[in-house]
C-alpha cells in the first residue's frame, strides 16, 4: 500500500464553511379575543362546546377569531463541510449544520389558513 505524504494530502482536503440566514416580518397571526380567562384555563382545558363557551368572556359567542400581522420569525445556520480525497478511489467526507429557528407564530396559523 503507498503512503501518501502529508503535502498532497493537504492538497486533497477542502475546508467550506457557511453561513444561512433568513428573517420573517409582518407574518399573519391570529388571536382570540373571547379566550377563555386564565383563572378557567385548567376548567377550559377539559370542557368543550356549551360548556366551554360558558367559561368564555362573552358566554354567548365560541372563538372570535382577530387577524394580525405582528409575527416575526427568524432562522440562522452554520454550515461546515470537510472533504478530503485520500488516493485515486478513496475520499471522506463530514459535514455539520448548526441551526437555530425561533419564531412567535403559531405554525398553522402563519398563513391564516
């Protein structure tokens, strides 16, 4: 087996490393304005229909749907890939993304569908 010297290693081998980033504004929200007060929630989280209504503010009303469009979300990236090319038939390879996403939109709502 021929060993390879470390100059033409080092001449095989790439370094990429790269940055991704993207930013939402102005996404479409959508609140309830007849929510079920914070003193019911836990009474609100196990009651449905006319009795859910009754714990609302307006007891006579389900959901009063408000579309807003105060959302904002925001992604970031670090990409990082090593190649190296080891003889005429061998190569290795490694890549690694870092990512971070947050956003302050409920996902099925962000469209207002």
């Amino acid at each position: 087996m021929e060993r390879l010297g470390e100059r033409e290693v080092a001449r095989n081998t790439a370094v990429q490393i790269g940055y991704v980033g993207n930013t939402g504004l102005h996404l479409t929200s959508q609140a309830d304005l007849n929510r079920v007060s914070e003193a019911n929630w836990v009474a609100g989280a196990f009651s449905s229909g006319t009795a859910l209504n009754s714990l609302r503010p307006a007891s006579n009303f389900g959901t009063i749907g408000e579309f807003a469009r105060g959302g904002h979300a925001s992604y970031h990236s670090l990409q990082t890939l090593f190649r190296s090319r080891l003889g005429n038939y061998s190569s290795f390879q490694v890549a690694y993304t870092y990512s971070h996403s947050i956003g302050d939109v409920e996902l099925d709502n962000s469209s207002a569908a």
